[in-house]
C-alpha cells in the first residue's frame, strides 16, 4: 500500500544519494556524458508516464494518474533501472570510463528528481521533503517543490530501440531466475549459463547486466550452432529464438516432468490461437493489426514447442 510504495520511494533515494552526492552528475554540459540503453530506457518510459499522468488529470481518473506513476516508480525505476545502474556504475569505475559514470548519475538524479515532481500532488509530504535532496543534484532550484514546474512529456525522446533492448533483457533475466529456482540452485550459488543464438549482438548487448542480476559467474555464447552438447540441464526459449540453459548437472527425470509440463502449455496455447483464428467472425471483423499479432503469436508458439519437443528428444538419448 501506500505505506510501502513510500519505503520503496525513500530506498531508492538513499541509493541515488549515496551514489551521486558530492559525484559529477553531468550538470556541465560541456563534458562528455554516455548513455547506455538502460539510460535511455527508463527516460523513454518516463515519457510515456509522464503522458500517461496528463491523460489521468484531464479525465479527472485521479486513479489512473496514481497507478501509473506507482508502476514506474515501483516496477520500473526501483526494480529494474537501479539495480541495472549499480552495474553501469561498478563497471564504469573499473574501466575508468567517467562519461558512462556521469550518463548514469545523471539519469539516477534526473529522473528521480522529475518522478518527485510527478507524484508531488498525490503524495506530497515525502516528495516534498526528497526533492529538497535530490533537486541540487539535478541541477533544480528552490525552496519548494509546490512552486516547481510540473513534468510534461516529451515524446521526442523516447527510444523504442532501447525499449525493445530492454524488453529482451527483461526475459533473458527472467527466464534465467525461472530457471534457477526449477533446478533448486541456491541462491547464493553462481553458475555459468551457456546461450545458442542467431542474434549473438543481442545477448553481448545485456551479458554484463544478466550476468549479474542473474547471479551467473558467466555467459557462454554461441552462434551458428556450435555449442558444446547439451548434458539435459534445464533449458528455456528467450524471445523465440535464443536457447538459454544452465551449466549444471540435473535430475533427468525432473527436468523432464518440467519440460513436458512447458509442452502441454504450449500446445494449449496453440490450441487456443487455432481456434481463435479458424473463426471466420474473428478473421472477418477484427482489425488487420490485431488478426497479424494473433498469427504471429502462433507461429511463435510453434517454434517453441519444436525446440522444447527437440530437448526432450536430447533428454531421452541420455537416459
């Protein structure tokens, strides 16, 4: 509740805090600064927030205001963009690199001060005594945030390249969590993951952010089908086309029972968009967009049981 979003909101200041206060937050402009994908991610989302809110207030669905915001803060921002920036951050200080450095600070602190701001009229109390921390930070003045200018969208900046980048990372990390808790590794415990991939740039892309989200002590990748034979670890399909496994020894029996249940939750889900597009009112009526995305939807859902059914076979040569 409200109680824990402003606990998740203070969190997230202290870390922004602690990692920029007294730093070189890229308030001169004439220095380099370096932005990754994850930076201009979580700007790119902010401006869709930030529209999202306007559309709220002029409707006066004050609660479709609120829950947007409450999304980016909570889902966005706290778990997804700070934990990405300690690794930009980390890794920027072990290259020396400081115009990624400052990229990071300055998107922590900007974008912080501008949710502050955002979320002021729904939750005024804490943003207004957060935002007399962070504003200096973000190169704002001024005594209040009641007299602040209040956030407006900026659709030209947002970056659908480093959204659908984001997005993959997203799955990729996600899987690889799935992944490690169906084969009971300790959370503590890092493994190595190996990737077969047509789209190598793409995993290179989020490795260094996986690897550590995932808690991997690396990510082995291969492209053109020559990785090392597959020993039955559990395996997963990230995006349709990137199999990801781990580098474990495994119950063969349990990890066929989990493929097997993936199978039958595919087929259902074929099953399902084969109804859905042998219904002549369906394919008549719905807009071309829509029926595409229901196609689509399937194919993909038949590449990946090819690929589970292909592991299963694996599976049963070595036992």
């Amino acid at each position: 509740g409200y109680r824990n979003f402003c606990n998740k909101l203070w969190n997230a200041t202290r870390f922004v805090l602690m990692n920029t206060d007294g730093q070189d937050c890229g308030l001169d402009d004439s220095r380099p600064v370096e932005l990754s994908f994850v930076d201009r991610w979580i700007i790119s989302q902010l401006q869709r927030t930030e529209a999202e809110v306007e559309t709220g207030f002029a409707g006066y669905r004050f609660d479709n205001a609120a829950n947007a915001i409450y999304r980016f803060v909570w889902d966005e921002y706290c778990d997804w963009y700070v934990e990405l920036a300690k690794v930009q951050i980390a890794e920027a200080t072990k290259s020396g690199n400081e115009a990624q450095a400052r990229g990071t600070r300055r998107t922590l602190v900007r974008v912080l001060e501008t949710v502050l701001r955002l979320a002021h009229p729904i939750i005024p109390f804490i943003t207004e005594e957060l935002w007399l921390k962070v504003a200096p930070l973000a190169g704002k003045t001024g005594d209040t945030v009641m007299l602040a200018a209040y956030p407006k969208s900026r659709p030209e900046r947002t970056d659908a390249g480093a959204e659908a980048k984001m997005a993959f990372l997203k799955e990729f990390v996600d899987k690889l969590r799935l992944l490690r808790s169906e084969a009971n590794v300790p959370p503590g415990k890092r493994v190595a993951a190996v990737v077969l991939t047509p789209h190598g740039d793409d995993v290179r892309a989020v490795k260094q952010y996986a690897e550590f989200l995932g808690r991997l002590s690396a990510i082995e990748i291969y492209e053109g089908g020559n990785a090392p034979a597959d020993d039955g670890a559990p395996a997963v399909i990230v995006a349709s086309h990137t199999h990801l496994q781990l580098k474990i020894e495994v119950d063969a029996e349990a990890e066929r029972e989990r493929l097997c249940k993936e199978v039958a939750r595919i087929e259902g889900e074929i099953a399902r968009a084969r109804v859905k597009l042998g219904n002549v009112s369906f394919v008549e009526r719905a807009p071309a967009r829509v029926v595409g995305q229901e196609k689509a939807r399937l194919a993909a859902f038949e590449e990946t049981l090819a690929k589970l059914k292909s592991q299963l076979d694996k599976l049963a040569a070595k036992t």
